[in-house]
C-alpha cells in the first residue's frame, strides 16, 4: 500500500499577509516583519536615507530579507500544523 504524500500549501504573500493578521499565527513568525517595519521607520540607520538611493537600498535589503525569513517561518510552523493532523 503506497502512502499519500502530504499537501502542504504554498505560502505566497497574499497567504503571509493574511497570516500576519490571525491570531493563530505565532509570535515568532510576525516578529520579523515587524523588526523590518521599525527598521525602515526609525530614524537611525545603517546607511543614511540621506545618502539617495544608497541609503534606501539597505531599507529594501533589510526589509526583504526579514520577510524572506518570516515567509519561510511560516511555511515551517504550516508544515508542523499539516503533521499534526
């Protein structure tokens, strides 16, 4: 007898920003995004934004891979809840 394999959902970030906003969601999961946002926000950076362009690639930079992070949190935390069941 051949065993199903699981169907774990792909996390887009249409699913990401939905999970950002449920309870159910993890603290460890939401943090990161939420490090980028007052990253980009706070007025102290590593490059400063007055700097053009330069100052603003290390926001993008920091932002994008702080969402990368949580995306893939996520889809792990996702993958626990499929194995449960």
């Amino acid at each position: 007898m051949r065993l199903k394999p699981l169907s774990v959902p792909k996390v887009t970030l249409g699913v990401w920003v939905r999970a950002l906003f449920r309870k159910e969601t993890p603290l460890y999961v939401k943090a990161p995004i939420s490090l980028a946002l007052i990253y980009t926000i706070f007025p102290i950076d590593l490059l400063p934004d007055l700097l053009g362009p330069l100052g603003f690639s290390d926001d993008a930079a920091v932002l994008g891979l702080l969402t990368t992070i949580s995306m893939s949190l996520l889809k792990h935390f996702t993958t626990q809840q499929t194995l449960k069941l």
